[in-house]
C-alpha cells in the first residue's frame, strides 16, 4: 500500500523518538542546514487538553486546560488551581456557567502588561450565561499569593457560539472559536474568533466572530479601530475563518493572524486596522449555489477529498474577486491545511538566524491526501518585513503532536503546548 | 485471550519484529468474536502514524475534540470501523472517519483495532 511505503522509515524513527520521550533526555540535540540545535524539557505533562499559556518576566506560567480550568505553575512548580469550568474539582473557585463542547471550551489566556500594578489577568471561556450561549473574554484579580482569582468581569460577553450539530465535517456543537488572547505591542488587547460554521459570520457587521477584536482592558472599542461604517467598532479586521494564531512583528508591531484553512489554505497574514480577510462562506454568491446548511465552508464536494487548488478556486480563503481589497495572506501552507493553530516571535540571540523570526505551531489533519503536517514551522521575513522569505521546518528533539499553543518564555526558551496534554520548552543549543 | 495478545504485542514492539506473534498461536485462546488473525503491528503503526494520530493524538488518548480511543475493545473498534468503512455515520466526525475506514481492508481493520488497544501506556 502507498502508506507503507511512504512511510517506511517511520517505525525505526519512532523506535528513536519514542525512546527519547521515555529517557526525558534534556541533552538532546539536532543540528544540520537551516536547524538550529535543540533541547527540549517536558515542562508539564499529562494534561487535558492545554491550550494556552502565559508568562510573566520570572517564569511564572498560566495555562488553560480546554475542559478543566485556569491553573498557574509557579518558578518553583507548584500548581496552583485557579479558576474551574464549570463543576471541575479541585479549582479555587469555578465558573457555573463555564462549559466545554467540541472544540470549544477553556482558550486563550494573558497577563495584563501592568499586572505588577493591577493584578489582572484575561481567559477567553465559553460560557452558558447567555441563550444562545456566547464566547467570554474574562478579566481577573489573581491574589498576590497567586492561590486564587476574584473580581470576574467579562469584559466582552457576545462572541457567538455553535449550539447546534450541523452537516459539515467537523460538524458538532462548538466549532470555531477563534480563541486567542494577546497584548500588543500598542497597549491593546486582541482577541481572535471564529465562524461557528455559520456562513453569515465572517461578514457580518455586528456578530463578532470571524474578527481580530481589539479593545482596552474593559472591552472598550480601541479609539483607533477602522472597520468599514456599520461595523461594530470593536472591530480590528473581519472576514476571517477561525483565527487561532496572532502575534506581532518585534520590529513593525504589526499583528499577524496564523489560520486554520478550510482543508486548504492556511495562512498567515499582517493584518491591516479595518481590513477584511475575504473569507465568506454564504451560499448562493461568488459562483455557488446552495451548501449545505447554508455553510459552504467546507464545500464542493465535502465529504471527499479532492485537489486542493480545484477547492480553493471554488470556496477561497481570501475571496479577491469579491473583495479586491481583502488583506493578502503571505503564506498558505502550499496550498494545504494542516491544522495552522498558534504565532509568536522567537527572541534572542541564542536562537541565532532564527533570532526575531516568526513561529507557527500546526497540528495537523491527514484528510484526503493531505499530509498531517504536524510542526513548528521557522517563518523569516524579508527585509522590509512585509513577505514571507523562507520557511523552515524546526527539527524537533522529541516526538510531534497538535501544536495548539507557541509562547515565547521570559528565559529566551519557546513554550509549545500539544493537544496530547504536554507543554514542552524548547531551547536553543546543543 | 486479549491478555495473552497483550503481552505477545509488547514483546514484539520492543524488539521491533515485523510480524507480531498472533494470538491465534495462544493455544489457551478461546473462541472470541474476532477472527483468528495473525497481526501486522508494523503495518498498524503505519495506518496509525498516517491516519490516526494527526486527530487522537500520538498515543490515541484522546485530543481537542476527539475521542480517546486507546481504551477501546478491538472487537468493538473493528465494529466502528467496519461501520464507518460502509458509509454509515454516527457521531459528528463520521464524514471524517467515513474517509479514513474507508481505504482500509479487513486485515487492516483487524490489524489497527488491535494495535490501538495495546500499543500505548494508559
């Protein structure tokens, strides 16, 4: 069979792979053209679906776990149980109206740039507060022993959820998100969101999925926001599909969106204050007639596979013949998609050619042909900045897996969580 | 008799034996609703590598929203399989899985469904 073949050296590979997770080895390394060496550290492990993490300056490390909670490790690493979904034991306190479905659930977390002075935090959680039940971006008061959290307020309380199982791959309750939470480089807080597979979204002026959301600290429209007239000022850019990857170039602070394609088409793209990513899965426009449940994400032909360029001509990530101004993605993973979920910025000097290039965590997928792809791709920029010039795959020194989460840590070291329940630190060296 | 394969599949995992040793050769083995069946575990870990683990994570435990499935009868792993294999859909990845089963042949259903349930800590 083709698999058999192309994939014969996979059981000695893993014989190797599987032996260096067993070892836990930190020594280990890889070097050769365009890799840097690496070291890698199970930092925490048996998880339930880590999805985000945050530092602050002494390593101090918040994660989310999609269907239990918010929990803090602190430098010594102890855990600290912070804040449950739902009815979850063993938490400080729980959020009643916290619940996982899908892909849906505990998302992304961050640290208020002035938490030395405020104490705050932000989690991204869906909630059953609201009929429909919404997406919340939260806002905490962690204590300043970092035992407990108080002073919930949710600071954006109407990014749409997924009620109801559609006829689409992927099809339950819950689906796409979006999820992040990041400060940027202005002082703002982003939030990233997603479609719902609902295909009045990515468009739509007022619903706030499928847009990069950016607000201050009380959920406030940020002054600077551009999005077209209508729009709901809170708006940063719109039309987008289910961004799960944003970060911000060291040097232009512009922010990047990494997302998941529509079984193709990933992309990365440097967002543009109003811009739309031309993603509008309506039926009945652009050359399509009807989808089904008036979703044509996944369309043509969504229960096969087939070409993925036949498929991005008919349903496109960014539709430039409808929207000739949508903002152009300077990546599409060759035409594929694998799953592209997280972004960050490595920093540093330790990590050599690859100091202030862009990193993308991709959990891969394996439908119809497409390879799984699971990886960390090294994105390097060209010189002004605004293109893609060379991509490389990091060679890792342990076994992949879905690489939900890339956050650079306080100590130079790339933070990467799997869906598999393990948060890695990567470092560079030998 | 899925004790006795257990124990014959980590054996010839750790020392990377192309035919894993049957457990029709168990010669205690009694009758079971799974045929007689010599198991390629190479050629499972392949169709795994491949097919699975880019979903239910690199040990089958379960990731994102879907399901563990290293915990799983291989008699009842096969069932779904088969099932998915025919076109049949339950549960809301069923055109997902309809794709996977249904480039599989029996001996690779039989072959996976016993390699999931045995070839991982849980």
């Amino acid at each position: 069979m083709n698999w058999n073949k192309s994939h014969s050296r996979l059981p000695l590979v893993g014989c190797l792979l599987a032996g260096t997770a067993i070892l836990s080895s930190p020594v280990l390394a890889q070097s050769g053209m365009n890799t840097t060496s690496l070291q890698h550290e199970v930092v925490l492990d048996d998880l339930e679906n880590p999805w985000d993490m945050a530092f602050l300056d002494d390593g101090t490390m918040l994660f989310t776990e999609k269907c239990k909670g918010l929990s803090i490790r602190m430098p010594d690493g102890a855990i600290n149980a912070l804040y449950g979904v739902g009815e979850t034991e063993g938490y400080g306190s729980n959020g009643a109206d916290l619940f996982c479905e899908g892909q849906a659930g505990m998302m992304g977390v961050a640290f208020d740039p002035e938490f030395a002075n405020n104490r705050r935090i932000y989690v991204y959680s869906t909630s059953n507060m609201s009929d429909p039940h919404t997406n919340r971006l939260m806002r905490f008061t962690l204590a300043e022993d970092f035992t407990s959290v108080a002073d919930r307020t949710d600071i954006v309380d109407d990014v749409p959820y997924k009620m109801a199982a559609s006829d689409h791959p992927f099809g339950g309750p819950g689906a796409h998100n979006g999820g992040r939470v990041r400060f940027g480089p202005d002082g703002a807080l982003y939030l990233t969101t997603g479609d719902n597979h609902n295909g009045e979204v990515p468009q739509s002026p007022t619903m706030m999925g499928s847009k990069v959301i950016r607000i201050d600290t009380d959920g406030n429209a940020h002054p600077e926001n551009a999005p077209p007239e209508g729009f709901d000022k809170r708006t940063y850019t719109y039309g987008h599909r289910n961004v799960q990857g944003i970060a911000f170039h060291p040097k232009t602070g512009a922010a990047i969106t990494a997302e998941h394609g529509p079984w193709h088409s990933d992309e990365i793209t440097i967002l543009r204050n109003g811009g739309n990513a031309g993603w509008d899965p309506r039926p009945n426009m652009a050359g399509r007639g009807d989808c089904p449940d008036n979703y044509c994400g996944y369309s043509p032909n969504q229960e096969e596979g087939m070409n993925r360029y036949e498929r991005a001509a008919y349903m496109p990530m960014t539709d430039f013949d409808t929207y000739p101004d949508a903002m152009p993605p300077i990546w599409n993973n060759n035409g594929w998609s694998q799953g592209t979920s997280s972004a960050a910025f490595l920093e540093g000097e330790q990590w050599g050619d690859w100091n202030g290039a862009m990193v993308v965590g991709i959990m891969g997928i394996g439908f119809g042909g497409t390879p799984i792809g699971q990886r960390i791709d090294v994105i390097q920029f060209n010189d002004e900045n605004t293109d893609v010039e060379d991509v490389t795959e990091m060679t890792l020194p342990m076994e992949p897996g879905r690489f939900r989460s890339v956050v650079m840590g306080p100590d130079g070291s790339l933070y990467t969580a799997i869906d598999e329940g393990t948060i890695y630190k990567l470092t560079p060296g030998s | 008799m899925i004790r006795n394969f257990v124990l014959s599949a980590s054996l010839v995992l750790c020392s990377s034996a192309v035919w894993a040793g049957s457990y029709a050769d168990a010669s205690d083995a009694p009758d079971t609703a799974m045929p007689a069946h010599e198991v390629d575990i190479e050629a499972a870990k392949k169709i795994f590598q491949k097919s699975c683990r880019g979903c239910h994570g690199n040990k089958a435990q379960g990731a994102a929203s879907y399901p563990k499935i290293n915990d799983l009868e291989p008699e009842y792993m096969a069932d779904k399989l088969e099932r998915y294999r025919a076109g049949e859909k339950f549960g809301p990845n069923s055109i997902l899985m309809i794709q996977q089963a249904k480039k599989l042949s029996d001996e690779d259903i039989a072959n996976l469904s016993v390699y999931v349930a045995t070839a991982f800590d849980k």
